[in-house]
C-alpha cells in the first residue's frame, strides 16, 4: 500500500475513534449496527471503544426500531449506524417515530466521498439531510481532517448532536459521516501518524462540554389561571393519555388532585398510570365503553378536561370533547396534543412541577366540589361499573377463547415489574377495554406515529436495555410485519414473550365503519383483514424459539407464567375468537343501552 493510502486509512481510523469515543463520553451507552462495506471503520472503532455495547442487526429497520426499543425503556439516548445507499433509507419509519414520540435517537449514516455523488457509483444516493425535518437537527461531518481544529470540530459536532437529542425538544438527530477507500483502519507506523493519535487521545481525555437542560416549569400565574377554571365546573374530568415510564409517578399527585376537584379519571393503560389508579374511587377504567356509547355522551356532556399526555387512543374521546364545546387545558413537556385545534390552553413544563403548583392553587381556592360535579363523576363511575359486569357476561357466552378474556387473563399473570409492549391496532384498545385490575408493570407503547411497524425489533431492545421480564402483546398482522424481528429476539437472555392474538387478521377494521362495506363479502374483507394464516410454530423453529399455543384461558395463564420465568425468548401463539372482539363489543354497548334507556325512563 502506498504511504499516502496507509496515511488516509490511519486518519479514518483516527477520526472514528474520536467519533465513537466522544459518542460514548457525551452519554450513548448502546448502538445497534447494520453491516456494511462504507461503514467499515465506523463500525470497526465502535467495537474498539471502551464501555460501548455494540449491537449486530442484519435489517436496518429493525436495528431503528430495536433503539428505540431501548430508549423508550431507560429513557437514554442510543445510536443507529448503517452503510451507504438504501441502507439508511430503512430507518425512516423508526426515525419518524422517534421524532413524534420525543425518544432521542443518533442516527450515523456511512456516505461516499463527495467526488462519488451524482457519478453512477455503487450505493451512493443523495444524503444529505435525507430525512428532513424529520430530525431535530442533521450534522455533515464530511471526510477526516487531521488539523487540530477539524478535531476539536468533530467532537463538538458529536457532543451537540447528543445534546440535541436530549432536548429541550427531544428526537432524532442525523449525522452524515463520509470515508474514502481504503476504509479498514491502520496502526500507526510512522512520527505522523503517530502524533495524530496522540492528540486525538489527548481530545478524548479533555472533559466534554457540558449541554445542561433547564427544567421548565409554568409560571404560578398560568397555574393559578387553570386552577381558577377547573374548580367551579359542573362536568369536569381528568384525561391521561399516552406518557413515558418515567411519568409512572404522576400517579399521587394526581390521585389528590382528582379528590380535590371531584373529577373521575379517565386513564389509558399507555398513560402509566391506568392501573395504578384503578381502585381511586373516582377512577373509571371503563370509560373507552361510555364514550363510545353516543346517548351517555349526550347525557353526560363535560365542561371542563384536564389533559395529560398524548392524544387518547379512545376513538369516542373526541365527539365527547368537540361536540358539547368542553373547555379543555392541556399539560404538556413537549408538543401539546391537540389535533381538534379547540384548546383553551397549552402550559408546556415538567409535569410533576406543573402539578404540585395546580395542586398548590386548588387548595388556595379551598373550594369543595360542587353537587353536579359529584353527581357527574358518580354516573361516570357507576355506568363504567355496569359496562364491567355486561363485559364479564359477553365474554363468558363467547364459544371460543374471546379475546378480551384472552388479555385479561395475560394481564393476570404478569408479575410485578414486568414491561409490558402493547401493540398498536388491537391489542392496545383491547387492554383498555378488558382490563381493569390493578397490574403493577410499566406500559410500553409505540403512540408517536401509532403505525404497527418495528413492534418485535422494538420489544427486544426494550429488554436489552432493562434486563427486565418482557411481554409483547400485538396481533397476527403485526407479527408478519416485523417477523424479521424474531431474528433479534434470539440474543434475549431474560424473559421475553411475543404473544400473539391470532384473531385471523386486521380485527380492529371490524369495530370501524368500513366493517359495513365488506362484511358479507370475504373477498372484499381480505383487503382491510389481510389475514396472514401462517404456521407460527415454523416461525419460532426457524428463529429457535420456545413455541406454546394455548388453547383455554387456563392453559393461557399457566404458558405465560412459564415463559416470563424462562430465560429466553417465548412465541405464545394465542388464537382467539376471530369475531369475539367485535361480537362483545356490539352485545356489551347494545346492553349497556337497553340499561341507560331503563335508567333514564
């Protein structure tokens, strides 16, 4: 090799190991890597650095969604890095993800010198700022520099680019590093390159700067203002939709500030806080049911919301909100979710600050509900009650094992601490649908674009990066989307559990008014249903894991217990009714009608 190609190859060398080790000293404790022939070096010195765990994914789809997998779980930045060419392009749904969900995310994309761009040369697209606003912020690092200030100016790229991550608007951030045959790093052999890898050591031992995140909390002002609104409603309520694991603890302050108020709670399971509220006596787990009833919307119109979170995955909760012209405040950390446009107010803040001084205000005001706000909590609670015992009775008419019984019965048998992944489409309305017993285990859920990509890939990472016992609940569909995803579940060495709802397709389509066009035509059906009819006992074979398919809630309740003690990846394959989610649904609100009407005569 020629001195000047072995010089090159030592300073790539050189400026990947200023890269991966500034990545790991801003804080990135994990990445997970693609192969490639571009990324060589890249990938070569993320091995080499001390305290980095590298992750090997063969698919760059699920190698995104497996990260995010992870940082949704421990609540740390992790990066992604992948070759030239298509390689990055497979990122782009974890990445939008990532953005909508405020998970931080670096994203390390290997590129082709630039004198290969628009030349016809293999595997080389167009990257720059290939994801577009789709980021928080994109970095070209370009080709190595060897000057000191080319140096010092790739490790303050790296370290703001971790930084950016974090905040204060948190998500993904691509950097775009270029390298030039020949890519397999060198040693030094020379007084030159041997002072280049003396002062890149010297640039690593140097205490990073320091990006420190202030803590933003609403003035007492806004919060004396929002309190000044809610105390004296007549039909007020409080609504927890989707929040991090770490928003868990919200649960007593606002457990005190619903008494104060008199507001029931209506809280998904994607809130953190669903169960651990269940047995507050203003608690209404049942509510997606009275909201999807329109005669109790009508009757039980509210007229003030306090909002917490995501937008709700209860398709009843907007024409509840929307049409009786509810004053709604919503508090928020990052984005306020308010597609409908009709909020009174957004108070962006740390949500546990933002309580204690809502609380703080409340109590100021020291003023106890009035009788129409008690009165309108206990119809909530009461016809949620009611929707519970019509619930119980449907599904045990069911022929077959139904599906709510199915989840509720997995609900039952995970033990403290689990983390829990529920899928999106089905299996996340069916938890707030049948369970309604406290669960002491941290939700997992992928609600920032709500797509069902990545589901399997993202449940492995979440138990990488915790340790913790893992079950994913998603359905037959969402499964063959992410069937690479299995691959990955082989490096599990703690429990995880993919249990599968095989209902013979896109079920949650039934529960939608399209239902109505193809129902008495299974041609038509298979478009929207895409009934996968697959062995998946071939599946766990081929990835070698556990397999079990129960076939009574029994049966169910032991094969979870078993796979959550097992040290490895289970595939619990759960066939359910394929209509027993839409027929209990239709007898459940058809009864619940009859009674309201009986109720209100």
């Amino acid at each position: 090799m020629a001195a000047g190609a072995r010089d090159d190859a030592h300073l790539l060398g050189e400026w990947a190991r200023l890269l991966f080790g500034t990545l790991h000293a801003a804080g990135v404790t994990d990445i997970f890597i693609s192969p490639g022939s571009r990324s060589t070096p890249f990938t070569w010195q993320a091995l080499k650095t001390p305290g980095l765990n590298c992750h090997a994914i063969i698919d760059e789809r699920c190698a995104a969604f497996a990260a995010l997998g992870f940082v949704r779980a421990t609540g740390r930045p992790a990066a992604i890095l992948c070759t030239s060419g298509t390689a990055p392009a497979h990122y782009f749904p974890a990445i939008v993800e990532a953005a909508l969900a405020f998970l931080p995310l670096l994203v390390i994309t290997a590129d082709r010198p630039f004198e290969l761009q628009h030349s016809g040369a293999p595997q080389s697209i167009d990257q720059v700022k290939l994801y577009g606003d789709h980021v928080r912020r994109y970095f070209e690092l370009g080709l190595p520099d060897a000057a000191q200030s080319g140096l010092i100016g790739l490790s303050r790229a790296v370290t703001h680019a971790v930084a950016i991550s974090q905040g204060p608007l948190p998500g993904p951030v691509h950097l775009n590093v270029r390298a030039r045959k020949p890519l397999e790093p060198l040693p030094a052999t020379g007084d030159e390159q041997t002072a280049l890898s003396t002062r890149v050591s010297a640039l690593l031992a140097v205490p990073l700067t320091r990006h420190v995140l202030a803590q933003t909390s609403p003035a007492p002002e806004v919060m004396r203002e929002i309190a000044r609104a809610l105390a004296p409603a007549h039909a007020g309520a409080i609504v927890l939709g989707p929040l991090s694991p770490k928003h868990k603890a919200l649960a007593r302050p606002l457990a005190h500030l619903a008494t104060a108020l008199g507001f029931p709670i209506l809280a998904e399971a994607a809130s953190q806080m669903r169960f651990e509220l269940c047995e507050h006596p203003l608690a209404c787990p049942a509510f997606p049911w009275l909201l999807a009833s329109a005669p109790f919307r009508r009757s039980y119109a509210p007229d003030m919301l306090l909002c917490l979170g995501g937008v709700p995955t209860c398709s009843g909760f907007e024409p509840w909100a929307q049409e009786f012209g509810a004053s709604r405040y919503l508090l928020s950390e990052h984005e306020g979710a308010d597609p409908l446009g009709t909020a009174r107010m957004i108070a962006y803040g740390d949500l546990a600050a933002s309580l204690d001084l809502l609380q703080r205000e409340i109590e100021s005001i020291n003023r106890p509900p009035r009788a129409q706000q008690r009165a309108f909590a206990t119809s909530l609670v009461e016809g949620g009650r009611l929707c519970q015992r019509l619930i119980r009775r449907e599904m045990a008419s069911e022929p077959a094992l139904a599906e709510g019984t199915a989840v509720a019965c997995i609900a039952e048998a995970l033990p403290t601490g689990t983390q829990w992944v529920l899928g999106n489409s089905l299996p996340i309305r069916d938890v707030d649908a049948y369970v309604f017993s406290n669960c002491n285990v941290v939700i997992l859920s992928q609600r920032g674009a709500n797509g069902i990509d990545g589901l399997v890939s993202g449940a492995v990472g979440s138990a990488l990066g915790t340790q913790a016992p893992t079950l994913l609940l998603l359905g037959d569909v969402s499964l063959l989307h992410d069937i690479g995803g299995l691959a990955l579940a082989r490096v599990v060495h703690t429990p995880l559990v993919v249990a599968v709802l095989d209902n013979d397709g896109g079920r949650i389509f039934d529960q939608l008014p399209v239902h109505g066009l193809y129902a008495a035509d299974a041609a038509l059906a298979a478009f929207w249903r895409t009934p996968p009819r697959c062995s998946l006992e071939h599946a766990a074979l081929l990835f070698d894991l556990h397999y079990s398919s129960p076939a009574t809630e029994a049966e169910l309740s032991a094969a979870t217990r078993e796979a959550l003690r097992t040290n490895s990846a289970t595939l619990l394959h759960v066939r359910v009714g394929p209509g027993s989610a839409h027929n209990v649904r239709e007898r459940v609100l058809s009864g619940f009608a009859s009674s309201f009407r009986n109720l209100n005569e």
